[in-house]
C-alpha cells in the first residue's frame, strides 16, 4: 500500500510504477533465451518508457492547482506488490502468451490504480485527470495488446 496526500503524489507514484515495470521487462529479458520473447520483452520495456515519459508530461501540463489538491481516499490498489508477486514468479524460459498476460495483468492494475482514484476524487476537475490517465492506460493496453499479436505469429 502506498500513500498519497496529494493529487501529484498519485501521478509520481503511476509514473514511478511504469519505470518499475521496465526495470522488471529489462531484468526478465536479461534472463530470456527465446528470440521471440526477447523481442516481446524489449518492446515491452520501450512500451513502459513511453508510459513514464507521458504521465511525467502529463503531470507537466497540469494546473499546479489540481496537483496540489489535497485527497482524501487513497487508492487501495497495491500495484508494488503485484510486482513483487510475479517478479518472483516469473522465470526465464516464460511463452510469449505468458508474458502477454503478466502485461495485460499489470496495465489492468494500472488502470483500476486510476479508476478508483477517480471515484474517490470529491472535486471535478480531479476525476478528470483520472479519468484521462483511465482512459490513456486503457489505450495503451489495447495497442499493446494489437502489437504483440505479431510475437505469437513469429
């Protein structure tokens, strides 16, 4: 469990967990004998990074005012532990679908993450960015999704 005080400490945490995610990819991949899996992995890891890089930028182009905005119920969703979880889990001869699905796991994690900080959020304009980074998440899992079709067709 992680805990927020403010809107923008919500944004750092979903930005922190994308570069946690990576790391994982990257370390599995290190591991990863099978050409196709390691492209899978290596697009994963790149997928990840563009993650980070638009939660950092879309906290960038939010008003000071909706990040400093105090809330008052913290996500309960514990993205960190998933992570632990499967990171144990996870070994180095894993299938494509395998993989596909400890991703789909975690992107659904990431955007129960934001749904419910968007039904917690008292002031509208809060539910909005959450449900933006709902929407963002729920985007990039389905491109994801289309993109590594073609690692199981290989």
């Amino acid at each position: 469990m992680h805990n927020f005080e403010q809107v923008k400490d919500v944004l750092d945490h979903g930005r922190q967990l994308h570069a946690d995610l990576r790391g994982f990819y990257e370390s599995l991949n290190e591991r990863e004998q099978q050409a196709r899996v390691h492209l899978l992995l290596d697009y994963l890891s790149r997928h990840e990074r563009h993650l980070e890089e638009t939660v950092a930028r879309f906290e960038g182009e939010s008003r000071r005012q909706v990040l400093d905005t105090w809330m008052q119920y913290a996500p309960s969703i514990d993205v960190n532990k998933l992570i632990n979880v499967k990171s144990l889990a996870a070994h180095g001869d894993m299938s494509v679908d395998e993989v596909v699905r400890l991703a789909i796991e975690f992107d659904d994690a990431m955007v129960e993450l934001y749904r419910e900080a968007a039904d917690e959020a008292d002031i509208s304009r809060v539910k909005d960015v959450f449900r933006n980074l709902v929407e963002l998440e729920s985007h990039e899992k389905l491109k994801m999704v289309r993109d590594t079709l073609m690692f199981g067709d290989m």
